[in-house]
C-alpha cells in the first residue's frame, strides 16, 4: 500500500491547520493510502476524528516507518524534527501553507525542491509569487457531506449561530442586541464544537469567516461573513471573488459597528436567502474536497519518482541548532502543557479491584467536550479519573450498556460544586460508579482547569462551612454545658 507522512504542529482542538489535516488525511484514506500523522502534541478531543489513521508525537521518536511515498508538510519545526531526529526517505514532497502572516508558516528551504507548494488563498498565493510560481491553491474545501443535506423549504430568522475562536467585542454587543432571538456562540471560550452538517441545519443563520462560510454555501445554510478582522457581511455575487482571494477572513474590508451589523442582518436577510442555490452551486463548483484533492494529488504524482530521495540534512553546528529548538517546541504557547491534561478510566480485575493493567489513558485539551467509549466488563463499579491535575470537571454523559445512569448517584472526592462543575484541590480526582459493566461504557465529559475565580470561591465556600461548624458546636456546647456558658456570660460582663 503507498503511504504518505502528514505533519502539524498539534492534534487537539477545532481550529483550522489541524481540521484541514483530518480533511487531507481522509482523502488519502480515500485514495487508497496507509496515513501516518505526526506532530509535537496530540489530545483529544481531535483524536476521537482519527480512527482512521497512526497519529505520532514526534517528541516520542515513535515513528517506526521512514519510508514514504508522499510528504504533507504543514508547519516548518515539524519538517525541521524530522531532519534532526530521522532518516526520512520520499518520493513526493507537498509543502503546505495556510498563512500569509503566521510565523510558523513560512516556507522550509525545501520550498526549492518540492513537488508543490499548496496555498490555501489567493493572498497567501502572493506573499511567495516572489520565490516560486510552483503553487497550487487549495481552498478551504468542503467534505461531500455537507453537500448532501436535505434541502430546505423555507427560511425564518429565528436560531443563529456565532462560530468563532476569537469572537470581537462587537459581535459580543450584537448578541445582546439580538435578544429576539435564539443567538448561540459556538467556539474556544465559549463553546467548542466540530462543526457538522448536523450542527450547521439547526441555524437559520451563521456568522463566521473561513473554512465555515464554505460550508455554509455547501449546507445551503444563510452566512454573514464577519469577525475580529472586520468582513464583507453577506456574501454576493458582487462581492464574491475578493471575499475568496482573501479566504474569507474578513480581510480585505472594514471593521463595523454594532448597529450596522445589526441593520444588515435583519434587512437583507431575505435576498441572502435568495442567493443560496447560486452560493451552493458556486460551491460545488469551487470548493469541493474531493475535486480540489485529487487536482493537487494528480499534479504532484504526475511527477515521475520511482526511487526514494532523503531530506537534505542541516550542516553542522547548524543541525545541533536547529535540533534544539524543535525540540522546545512543545513549550511554545500553542501546544503549551497548561492547555492539556490527562484522563484515566478503571476497571476491575478478577479480583474485583482497581489496578494500572486494566485502565485507558488518554490525553485531552482542556475546555473540549471529550467522549470515550470502551468495551470492557467491570464488576460492581468503576473509577473514571478526569485528570492529572487540580481541576474542574463536568459530568455530561454515562451510558453503561446502552442505558443512562443517574449522575446525581456518582460519589466523588471533589471540594465544591457549583451546580454543574465539580471542583477537585488534587491531582488524583476522581469518581467511583457503583454499577457494573456487561459490555460497553461511553463517558462524556468537560475538563477545566482551576482560576484564580474559582479559588475565591472555593475559599469563600470553606469560610461558610467553617463557621457554620463554629455556630453548630457552640450550639452544642450550650446545650451540655449550661452552667459553664453562663459563667462565660458573666466573666463577659463584669470585664
């Protein structure tokens, strides 16, 4: 079977390097490829999109195969690990470039070389026409799924959907200027959600920019073009093309306020509407994954490479450089460890007790909705430990043999709960389910960790129950000791 190599920086949440990984990924999968993907930090809740294929930390030094058929290169440290660290053979070398400003997207010194660049705009397209005319431009594509969801009749303003990993201030107020209506903010800091056709049907509107506004036109679902760099709004047949060169980002037109946010939303919502079946069709006909995919994949094997060629090493003491600094590059904010944890799930051996052989470990990003489901049988109960560090957590779902069980039953080592997090001082939190498993268990949860507001809670909710344990004994000890308490009394007045 051919095999390619995918690299990223990291594997963990929804943002838009890492979704147009799993994107090329599949379509490899699809063209009969064995997919091996490797970055410097992997966690779910991205993981759980990856069945499908070998995701590798680089850091481990776990990849077992250096023989490729294809190399994806998205990111250059990754390309740089690689050449430090492994003998990496290819037939084929992809370049990958989604930004024309993010510092981790200029080109590797194999920009010369390669089979081909692919660019993800026509702005990106042009902050290297300088260094090469070997690019191909893929768009955001969109998955044939998106494409098929059943069509709709008619269209009222009533549910709409912010989607955005950096919501600005003025859409903040619109949300509370759209107080009519149903208005949910879908993204990191608010709530993270892999956008699905599924989740894109329930809108009667998205307000979004990138990969999204793709999806929409395929979804036949109304979209207003709008974020922290400012945007068209609606989209039209006249405004089209320079929303695309600029990848839908918004760049490329001016910031607006709130109010005309507002105005252009309610007025113009119907002729949007209208609009729809040209936007889908203009979809199908630029922005399908498959089409876009196999174009790219066609120019690159087209290219007669029979014989392996390796990646050109660094010269000394410039690979001693460059080998350490990839190697730090888990400590860049990005893929930082305070954006992950870790979680267990126990269960019991013949013995009926917990032990370290019959446990699933995985890693996680914080703030994610995360779910893992395990065939396994447990006597009695289980223990489910949410992290590795102080935390707090939220239960959303247990399903143990296709059944619910009652979370309100679920005992605990927290310090506090809040109504719906439970708040853990320790690093070994956990819970303990008093059920027993005949085949299969699915657990959905959300891990975050502790702020500064929340040890203000947690302390002023201990000072409550101090001196609620104060009242209650000096209580106590007036009732057994009567004589000494008036005495006290006494002692208290005559001073």
């Amino acid at each position: 079977m051919k095999t390619v190599l995918i690299t990223n920086l990291y594997l963990q949440k929804y943002t838009g390097s890492e979704l147009h990984v799993i994107d090329i990924a599949n379509e490899f999968k699809k063209n009969n490829y064995d997919v091996t993907i490797a970055v410097f930090s992997k966690s779910y809740p991205l993981l759980a999109e990856c069945e499908n294929f070998k995701v590798v930390e680089l850091s481990d030094k776990s990849l077992d195969n250096t023989k490729f058929d294809i190399l994806f290169i998205q990111h250059y440290p990754t390309l740089d690990y690689l050449k430090t660290h492994y003998h990496i053979q290819y037939k084929h070398l992809i370049i990958s470039k989604l930004s024309s400003f993010n510092g981790f997207e200029t080109l590797p010194d194999e920009y010369k070389t390669a089979d081909l660049i692919s660019v993800v705009s026509q702005e990106c397209k042009e902050s290297i026409s300088n260094l090469t005319d070997n690019i191909y431009v893929f768009k955001n594509s969109v998955s044939d799924n998106f494409f098929s969801l059943p069509k709709r009749n008619t269209y009222t303003l009533k549910n709409i959907a912010i989607i955005s990993n950096h919501v600005p201030e003025e859409l903040y107020a619109l949300k509370e200027q759209l107080n009519e209506y149903n208005v949910q903010i879908i993204g990191a800091g608010n709530t993270p959600t892999l956008v699905t056709p599924t989740i894109l049907s329930k809108f009667d509107l998205v307000i979004t920019i990138g990969r999204t506004v793709q999806q929409c036109f395929a979804a036949k679902i109304p979209v207003y073009v709008y974020d922290h760099f400012g945007g068209p709004g609606y989209i039209t047949k006249e405004n089209i093309h320079k929303a695309q060169n600029f990848n839908f980002s918004g760049r490329g037109f001016d910031k607006k306020q709130t109010q005309e946010i507002f105005q252009n939303i309610i007025n113009n919502y119907d002729i949007n509407v209208s609009n729809l079946s040209y936007l889908n069709e203009y979809a199908q006909e630029n922005f399908s994954l498959t089409k876009t995919f196999n174009s790219m994949l066609q120019i690159v094997t087209n290219h007669t490479s029979n014989e392996f060629k390796s990646l050109k090493p660094y010269n000394e003491p410039e690979n001693i450089r460059i080998q350490t600094y990839s190697e730090m590059m888990l400590f860049t904010p990005y893929i930082h460890a305070d954006y992950l944890n870790e979680s267990q799930f126990y269960y019991t051996d013949e013995a009926n007790e917990f032990n370290e052989n019959n446990s699933y470990s995985w890693p996680i990003t914080n703030g994610y909705t995360i779910e893992r489901h395990f065939n396994v049988s447990s006597n009695e109960y289980f223990r489910f430990d949410p992290a590795k560090k102080p935390c707090k957590c939220k239960l959303v779902e247990i399903i143990i043999d296709s059944n619910k069980i009652n979370l309100a039953n679920v005992t605990c080592n927290r310090i506090y709960n809040n109504g719906s997090f439970d708040f853990f001082l320790t690093s070994d939190s956990n819970y303990i389910f008093n059920s027993k498993i005949n085949k299969t268990v699915t657990i959905r949860y959300i891990v975050q960790p502790l702020n500064y507001s929340d040890m203000e809670i947690i302390e002023t909710e201990k000072n409550k129950e101090m001196k609620e344990l104060i009242f209650k004994y000096n209580l106590l000890c007036k009732k057994t000791h009567p004589i000494q308490t008036i005495n006290k009394k006494i002692k208290a007045h005559r001073q």
